[in-house]
C-alpha cells in the first residue's frame, strides 16, 4: 500500500469561513483521507465551531493561546510541535498562519512549505499585507484559489517583497452530492422566495450594502423574505443598519449555522455585496443548490463567466440591483431556468473531487522531490 503523505494544516481559526469550510470538505473526501494524513493545528482556542466535525477525518487537532497574554509561550509550543513531528508538507491557510509558521521552516530543511492565498493581498491588513509580502520567498510553493488571486500577487512583487519561488492556481471546489439542487426539482415559487447570504460577517462582504438592496426589495415586492445567516465582527453594526431602514423583522438572522445546506435551500438569490473576493466558496455552494447568484463583480468573482444566468454588478447601486432580484421573483420560468444553469456551471468547473486530486497530486510532487527550488 502506498504510504501516506503527513501533512499539517495550519490555520488562524476553525470557525465557519470560507477557508475552515473548504477545508474540512477537503478532510473528508475519501480520496484525500486515502492518500493524506493530516494534523490541525488552529493559532486560536476560542473559535473552534468545526473542530467536532473533522475530528473523525484528522489524525490530531491541536489549538494555541496566541491571542492571550501567553503568547510567547503558546507561540513557542506550536513551533516545537511542528518542528518535532517532521512533516512532509506543512500547510498553511489565510496570512497569519502563514507569516507565524514560517521560521519552523529554518529546522525543518526537508519538509515543504506550502500556502494557500484565498483573498487579494492588497485588501489584507496592512499588517498581514507587509508580514505576508516579506514572508513569501520562504514558502516552497504557492497556491492561489483563482487566477485574480496570483495576478494581485505578482503586481506586488517588488524585489524581494512578495517573491514567488512557485504557484499553481487551484479553484476552490465544493461536494456537488452535498449541496444538491434535487429540493428544487418540484417546487414552485410562492410567497417564501428568499433573498439570502451565507457569510462571516466581514468589513469586506459589506453588509450594510446588502440591508440597503433588501430595503429596497422590500419596496418593490413586500412579499419577498430575506434571510441573512452568519455572524462576524461586523455583527452589531449590521443590526444598527436594519433598525435605521425600518427592516427589523424582515430580516431573519439566525446567526451562524453548521447545516449550510439547509440554509442555502431556504434560499432563491443569492446576493453578495462584497468590496473584495477571491473565490467565494459561498457562492458556489449555492449555485450548486440552485441558488442564482446576484454578486458584486469583485476578485475572483470577475473570472466566473455567468452565462445564460446570475447577475453581476461593478457599481454598486442598491435601487438597479432590487430591481433585478424583484423581477427573478415575478419570473418563475426565468428563475427555474438559470437555477438549473446555475447548478450546471458548478458540477461541470467547480467540483471538490477536482479540487482534491489537484492538492494531492502537488503534495505527492513536492513529498518526492519532483519539484525543485
């Protein structure tokens, strides 16, 4: 039998973002669980929301206090521990765990070094932004999760500031038999057509954009629900902007569920109002349940080409934008059409299987010493 490859993902939380949640239908797949051991090692011991459902699919989880005043200590323990048990390949998803790993990297000579960039680094935190920007030359390699993604990063490269030895673009992919339009089939439209979003409630995803279009939805055709699932820091300032457009109680916040699937089947259009993406696993999870996609034409979004369905917007204008969802809800023929086109886009570019065997395929590449520096 073929030895396993032993990787350890690193990784700032294990809440309910993009990366956590791509990353753990990436544990799960039999393929990878067939060809990867895994470790999870979390930089933070308070938002573990997904630690209960990858522990059967991992090997350990492990969690530090770098957010407390024993970060040194808590710091140290994470580099010795991945020092120590001698990797094949250490993973590292999202900025922070990227530029805190790195210096194990300096007693590890044989293990390779690998980061994935979810978002445009030119919208990451000034601190992540030069921290990230230094710290790229020592990765081994590179994975961006859309072609945006990498053209960002090699405008910024500048000397040695954001120096690539080498990247592959691999798009995110989600489970298609998971996240099912099958619901969709038999059903006709009626007064429970649903504006939705499935999100952390980042400063990015604007929030307060996607109130203002509800607002004025509400306008056009009061029948019309809207159902905003997540939570984040921007939590507070989104219930500040209900209650000033009098949407309180039409607005269904149910904050953060595990079961994505089922809030994704409560909803019809899928509106993003985001200042910034790189590829929104989101929204392909809700095409792949039927959802049609009404989105800020942003990041990676830019390189989805939505042909004979969906809607994308490069100005934000909260009026224009009502008006295209309210005329979905008036249109069932139209709405069941690109639903199903929808769906289609995403099983034929966007599956997890895709996504998986590209992953392994580098991790058993560099695990050989095919690829050289």
């Amino acid at each position: 039998m073929e030895k396993k490859i032993k990787v350890a993902h690193v990784i700032r939380v294990f809440s309910y973002g993009g990366a956590e949640v791509l990353l753990r239908e990436c544990f799960a797949h039999p393929y990878f669980k067939e060809h990867v051991e895994s470790d999870l090692y979390i930089l933070d011991h308070k938002k573990l929301g997904l630690v209960p459902e990858v522990k059967p699919h991992v090997n350990s989880i492990h969690f530090y206090r770098i957010t407390t005043w024993r970060f040194f200590i808590a710091y140290a323990k994470f580099l010795r521990h991945i020092i120590r048990d001698k990797y094949d390949i250490v993973h590292m998803h999202l900025p922070v765990a990227g530029w805190m790993t790195i210096p194990a990297k300096l007693f590890n000579r044989k293990t390779k070094f690998i980061y994935n960039e979810h978002n445009l680094v030119t919208f990451h935190a000034k601190y992540n932004y030069y921290l990230s920007g230094l710290t790229y030359g020592f990765f081994d390699y590179l994975i961006y999760v859309s072609h945006e993604v990498g053209e960002v990063v090699n405008k910024s490269h500048k000397g040695w500031f954001f120096k690539t030895k080498k990247a592959v673009t691999i798009l995110n992919g989600i489970n298609t038999d998971k996240f099912s339009n099958a619901h969709r089939l038999n059903e006709n439209l009626n007064e429970n057509f649903t504006v939705g979003l499935v999100a952390r409630f980042r400063p990015q995803k604007r929030v307060d954009h996607w109130v203002e279009v509800a607002a004025e939805v509400h306008k056009l055709n009061p029948n019309i629900k809207f159902l905003m699932v997540g939570d984040g820091p921007d939590d507070e300032m989104l219930r500040e902007k209900i209650k000033s457009l009098n949407m309180e109680g039409k607005i269904e916040l149910p904050g953060m569920l595990s079961d994505t699937v089922a809030a994704f089947k409560h909803i019809d259009i899928f509106l993003l109002t985001s200042d910034f993406e790189g590829l929104p696993l989101a929204i392909m999870e809700a095409m792949s349940t039927g959802c049609v996609p009404v989105v800020s034409n942003v990041g990676g979004i830019k390189q989805l080409p939505f042909d004979g369905f969906g809607y994308k917007f490069d100005e934000f204008d909260a009026t224009s934008i009502a008006k295209v969802i309210a005329a979905y809800a008036a249109d069932q023929q139209k709405f069941k059409t690109e639903s199903l086109n929808a769906r289609s886009f995403v099983e034929k570019n966007y599956s997890l299987t895709k996504q998986v065997h590209e992953i392994v395929e580098l991790y058993k590449k560099l695990a050989a010493g095919q690829i050289a520096n």
